[in-house]
C-alpha cells in the first residue's frame, strides 16, 4: 500500500470519526468508533470499519450511518483537498467479537484439562 494511501486512510478515519460524532444523533448509549479505513488505491472508495458498542444496537446504528453516507460525503469533501471524494460504505468491525469468542473457546479448553 502506497504512502498516499496510507496518509489518505488515516484522515478519512479522523474526519469521519469526528463527523459521526457530530452529525448523527445516536441512540442513548450508543458508543460508535471508526476502527479503520481501507480506501482503493485509485482513491475512489473507501471501506469504513465501525465498533459499536453496544452490541444490540449496531444494526440501529449503522441504519442510521447509511442513511447519512450521502451528507457524510458531502461534509468530508468539504474538509478534503483532494479531487474526487470517495464513496463511502460503511462495515461492522466483528475483530473484537471474534477475538473474544476465541478466549471463551481457549478458557474453556483450559477449564477442561
């Protein structure tokens, strides 16, 4: 991956991490942070990694990211100096479900020995 992209991926990350904060009313104990950013080398997409906290209100609160991915993009082509702002699609991160679902397995591996 170039150092472009790299560079690109991290602003992204923080401007869509601030945006998100400041444009979506979130559900009342709703906790949503952007874990990552994969945007294509030609720069014209951009895959968003989403944590959300908790659980059961993910698909809340993705429903309500999608629902705004149009005046996401509009903003961050505001904030952006770059010449085409990238399509936006928004993912739930599951590394954190997974890893904890392999201590449980791991635990109880442990636990029967």
């Amino acid at each position: 991956m170039s150092e472009r992209v790299v560079k690109m991926n991290e602003l992204i990350r923080q401007e869509i991490a601030r945006l998100l904060e400041q444009e979506i009313e979130w559900p009342k104990n709703c906790l949503v942070t952007v874990v990552k950013v994969i945007t294509s080398r030609d720069l014209k997409s951009a895959k968003i990694f989403l944590s959300i906290f908790p659980d059961n209100l993910s698909g809340t609160a993705l429903h309500l990211i999608r629902k705004s991915t149009k005046q996401l993009r509009e903003l961050l082509a505001e904030e952006l100096t770059i010449f085409t702002t990238p399509r936006l699609n928004f993912f739930i991160d599951s590394t954190e479900r997974q890893a904890a679902k392999i201590d449980e397995v791991i635990d109880n591996l442990k636990n029967e020995r």
